[in-house]
C-alpha cells in the first residue's frame, strides 16, 4: 500500500479536537489546528519497507542476545556478559524485582514489540489474515515506551568507561549487533505508518462490524475545517438520542457513541471512553509515590564496590563526582541529567500540568501541551543508570580482588522512573482544555 491517503476525522490525543485529516501526498504530515501535536504522517511506503526493517531487526536480535557484549580480565580471571548475564547476577544478589525491570526493557519488550509488528505485517500479506491481528498490533503500539535499547547502549557506554580503570575490557560481537538492532528498530518505526496498517485491516474486512466514514463525518459535522471537541462534540442519532464524538486512543478511530453506551471501537476493539477515568487522582498518586522514592533513591547507595575485602559505596551523585574526578565532563553532565536532574522536572512539570488543570487555567495552554509531550518522552532515559549497574555487576565478580554489589538504593530509583512513567501515562492532557474551557 502505498501513494495519497484517504480524508479521514482524527481527534487529536493531546487536546481532544475533532477535525478533518485531509488527503497526504507521501511524505505529507498534518498537524492539529488547536495544539500542534502530528496528527498523521504519510510514508511512501508504509508497510513494505518497515517489514524488511524489522527482519533486519530480528536476525540482529537473535545475534545479540546469543553473542558475547562485553569481556573483561583481570587477575588472570576472565569474565564475560551477555544481554541476560546483568539481570541474572542482580538476582543471584536478591534482587529480583530490578531483574525483572533490566530483563523486560532489554530483552522482553523489545522483541514482543518486534515480533507483534512483525506478525502483523506478514499477515496483512496473506490471503485472509486472522481477525486476532488488530489485537497484537495494538499491543505493539503499547510496548512501545518500555522498549529500550537505545537507553540500555548509553548505559553500556557508561559502564565501559567505568571499567575502563578496573579492569581490561573488550567489545564483544553482541555490543555491534546490539548498535545495528538500534538503527533498524528506529528504521522500522519511522518507516511505518501505523494509521495505514488500521487502514489496511480494515480494507481487508478484519473489523466485524463496517465502519461508515462518510456517516461518522456527517454526524460530527466535519466538513474541513475542525468539528470540535471529543468530549463535548455530540449529534442526534436515528432514534433521537444524543450521541459523542468520541476517538479511540488506540486506532484513532473516530466514533459517534450514544451518551448512555459503553462501547468498544469497531476497528481495533479497544474500549472507548472520552478520557482516561480518575486521571487527576492517578497521576498524582503516582507522581507522589515518585516523590517518596525519589530521596531514598538518592540518599542510600546504589552499589558498593569492594577491594580486596574493603567496600566503598556509591551513590547516584557520587557516580556523578568520580566521573568528574576522572577528567570525564561530558559523560557526568550526561547521568546528572538523565537521573537526577529529569526526575526532578518531570515531578516538578507534572505538578504544574495537575493545579493548572484543577485550577480551570487558560494560561499557556499550547505550552503546557508541548510540555507534556516532552514530560512523556524523556522520563524513560532515567534508566542508564539501572542499565549500567547491571552491566557492572555481571562483569566485575572477582572475588577478594573486586567485586560490585547492587544495593537498595538501584530498587528506589527504578522505582523512580517507572512511577513517573505511569504518571505521564494515566495524566490525560486533554482535561487541560476541557477545564480552560
């Protein structure tokens, strides 16, 4: 599928307007008339080039996680770390739940994401694809923000570094695979043009229920020009009825509801609902909890690294003055912001998002949404830090001559990240409109 899209309604994630997509030449985007955010991207070749993409992408998967990452020697002793061998040695240290966090970022979500997109573009090719393939798609869109690779190589970065005056390192096979993986997960992303492959299902008759554009164009009232908002946008149905526009945060798809309907999208089967229920509460029972951690997280150490019997513990800003000791300015200014600095803002920006919105403000609304999108993109590179404490802890075991332990302090602080993670996620930055208006 490739060439000029179909006009089609979106409501726009960020600020809830309704409006009229028009027709994209390829390499065309749209963007929202009220906040800015893209609404649609058109790729010359939307799917094919994606698929190549993403094969490329698995047979370096496969290298990686089966090759070497790294070795290192020292003493005669000579140790070597693979994708797995990091969460494997914090659980052999009792800690399980930063196993699981390192494993599911760096191996697990990656290639269930991968191999979901995968599925789904190699079904699109068949004959009659399964019906089930709206389902994996939508939870390829999902595992998208916990997939990390390109976070885990920074913190490869760091540890090599960090290394460097411990012990003889090398660059395994995996390390390169790994960087290649990157490259072709980025490709397959910025190639894909996610409202072509609904688009396609569609066309292929996957949704049970047919969907009627012109009809759902009419009721909302769109005629190229923008038809309002998602939440207040509403129409007569057949019956007389009141009805609301109503898009799918999922698919996109845009729906006339009736008020009184619990209703599930006719594309993708995600429920559909105006916004995300009790997302003032939730974000701030998130952002808090963050806030409690967040002092732990930096007043207790996050590993101990011990010679010849005697430990010397470090913290998250002591890891950020021995870089600075060792001459390594760049790189410290790089985990200062990534795990101190951005925490830090995220928690201070989602507060002003909170009382702006319970506030009913209208002051720099526009702003506020630019702000959210980048609150929403940048809190996830805060895990360099667990990456490369990982990293550390798979490779230097040797014994009375040196050893790195994990402490409690590397919980708190992924603990950290992932609540600041759920916080932007459950903050829905279309109250901010509603409530300015």
């Amino acid at each position: 599928m490739s060439g000029t899209t179909r006009p089609a309604l979106r409501a726009c994630r960020d600020c809830g307007l309704v409006q009229l997509v028009p027709a994209l030449s390829p390499g065309g985007s749209a963007h929202c008339l009220r906040c800015d955010a893209t609404l649609r991207r058109n790729h010359r070749d939307p799917m094919n080039a994606s698929l190549a993409f993403c094969l490329s992408a698995l047979v370096l998967f496969v290298i990686a996680t089966s090759a070497p990452l790294l070795q290192v020697s020292r003493g005669g002793q000579v140790h070597a770390a693979n994708l797995f061998s990091g969460p494997i040695g914090l659980e052999n240290d009792g800690m399980w739940e930063l196993a699981a966090v390192v494993l599911l970022a760096t191996v697990g979500a990656p290639l269930a994401k991968l191999g979901c997109t995968l599925y789904v573009l190699l079904a699109l090719r068949l004959p009659n694809p399964p019906r089930h393939i709206r389902r994996v798609f939508a939870w390829a869109m999902h595992l998208s923000r916990w997939s990390m690779i390109e976070i885990y190589l920074l913190g490869v970065f760091v540890a090599y570094v960090k290394l460097g005056a411990l012990v003889r390192i090398e660059v395994g096979t995996a390390l390169y695979a790994l960087g290649g993986l990157l490259l072709a997960m980025v490709a397959a992303d910025a190639m894909l043009d996610r409202q072509a492959v609904w688009e396609e299902m569609e066309r292929r008759g996957i949704p049970q229920v047919p969907i009627d554009r012109a009809a759902i164009i009419a009721a909302a009232g769109a005629d190229n020009r923008p038809a309002g908002d998602a939440s207040t946008g509403s129409g007569a149905s057949d019956d007389g009825s009141r009805a609301r526009v109503i898009g799918c945060h999922t698919c996109d798809l845009v729906s006339i509801v009736p008020d009184d309907a619990h209703a599930q999208c006719p594309r993708c089967g995600s429920s559909l609902h105006p916004r995300r229920r009790d997302s003032i509460a939730a974000t701030w029972a998130f952002s808090l909890a963050a806030l409690v951690l967040y002092l732990p997280a930096n007043i207790y150490p996050v590993l101990t690294i011990t010679w010849f019997g005697s430990g010397r513990p470090n913290t998250i800003l002591g890891g950020v003055r021995d870089l600075i000791r060792s001459g390594l300015w760049p790189l410290a200014l790089l985990v200062f912001f990534a795990s101190i600095a951005v925490p830090v803002l995220k928690l201070i920006s989602l507060g002003i998002l909170l009382i702006s919105t319970q506030r009913h403000s209208r002051w720099r609304l526009h702003d506020r949404a630019t702000l959210y999108r980048v609150v929403e993109g940048i809190g996830r590179w805060s895990m360099i830090d667990v990456f490369m404490i990982s990293i550390l802890v798979a490779l230097v075991q040797f014994g009375t001559l040196e050893t790195v332990i994990p402490e409690p302090g590397a919980i708190a602080f992924a603990g950290v990240v992932i609540l600041t993670m759920f916080a932007a996620e459950c903050f829905d930055p279309r109250l901010m409109w509603d409530a300015a208006e």
